[in-house]
C-alpha cells in the first residue's frame, strides 16, 4: 500500500505538466526492450489520476499507443538487425530460453496471435519484437499488426483505470487496487484461453497423426 502511494504521489506531481506525457511514452515505449518497465501500471495509474476527464484519458490512450507501437518496431528492428546476438541475451537462464521457445513456436504457427497479445504476459513483448524480427516475420505485416495491438492495449489499460478512478474518485490508492485486480483478472483468462487453445490443438494434430499413421495402403 505503501509503494501504491508513492507511486501516486510521484504521477500526481506531473499533472497537468508536459513532463506527464513524455513519462507516459518513454514507459510504454521502453518496456518493449526492458521487461520490468511498468507500462501498464503506469497508463493505469495516470488513468485513475485523470477520473472521467475523457479528452485527457484520450489522450493518454494515444500517447501510450504510440510510445508502446515505437518501442515494439525498434525491438523488432534489432531482432532483425542483431538476430543471433539478440536471440542469445533472449536466451539467458530458464525464464528466457522458455520465453524464447514459446515465442520461436508461436511465430511459426500464428504471428498474428503473438503480435497481438503477447503484451499482456510477462515479458512478451520482449520475446514477440525480438522473434519477430530475428525470424524474419515481413515488417509490412509486423508493423500494422502491432499499431493494432498498441492501440488496444492503451485503451484497455485506460479503461481499467478508468473503472478504478470512478469507482474511487477520492480514494486513489484504492482505485489503483481495483483496476489492477481486474487486469490481473484479465491476464489470467487470456493465459487460460491460451493453454486450452495450446491444448486443442495438441489434441488436434495427435489425432490427425494417429489417423495417418492407421491409414494402411494395400498392395
């Protein structure tokens, strides 16, 4: 609770100032390449701040859509550029080298997919910007593709606080609790939706393969 204010008061300072902004894009833009930049706790947070002021949240949205989409094409750019070299800091102990499969499959089988909500699991757009890029995924696909995930990804988060700050107009910090419960909610059911589509599939392709493999030719 105690972190919770800080980082309140912190945000607080900067509205109304231009230096909100700049710490809004540069947060959402960084986390592209630094996972423990807090991205979405930052556009929460400002979002509770900002109540129902909606030509501001709008505005929030728009900055931190086009800091996040920036930050994941030059992750991108330096996947493609640095390619074994990236991939081997991606690799670095078992967190990263699982990151690193996860995201090489997930490219393979559905880029689409990756690009658009790999931002909502803990270091995913790391590992799609860098695999994207280093495996080669056309940057005339990548690039729109991801302005759409950057675009819902702002409003989703703005939304979240949005629900927080009215919720608690008065109480901030409190606001701050609700909205996160309810994207951790949110995470939680798109990483369950994803294993059960992971194990669908699985159970799909075992199927196709056992049919093959009983298909007998006679002489």
């Amino acid at each position: 609770m105690e972190l919770l204010e800080y980082v309140t008061e912190l945000l607080e300072g900067t509205l109304g100032s231009p230096w909100l902004w700049v710490i809004v894009f540069l947060v959402s833009g960084l986390d592209a390449l630094l996972p423990f930049m807090p991205s979405e706790t930052t556009v929460i947070t400002v979002a509770v701040l900002i109540g129902t002021d909606f030509s501001q949240l709008a505005l929030l949205a728009l900055v931190a859509a086009l800091g996040a989409w920036l930050g994941d094409c030059l992750g991108y750019t330096v996947g493609a550029a640095a390619g074994p070299r990236a991939l081997a800091r991606l690799q670095r102990g078992p967190d990263g080298v699982r990151r690193y499969e996860w995201a090489k499959i997930q490219v393979r089988r559905n880029a689409v997919l990756l690009i658009l909500a790999a931002r909502y699991l803990p270091g995913g757009r790391v590992a799609s910007g860098l695999a994207n890029g280093s495996l080669g995924y056309p940057p005339r696909k990548f690039v729109p593709l991801d302005a759409l995930g950057a675009g819902i990804w702002a409003v989703y988060s703005v939304l979240i606080g949005l629900v927080g700050g009215a919720a608690f107009a008065d109480e901030p910090e409190k606001g701050l609790l609700l909205s996160f419960a309810l994207g951790l909610l949110l995470v939680a059911a798109i990483e369950v939706g994803r294993r059960v589509r992971v194990r669908i599939l699985t159970r799909r392709r075992a199927a196709a393969e056992t049919s093959d493999n009983g298909v007998r030719v006679e002489p």
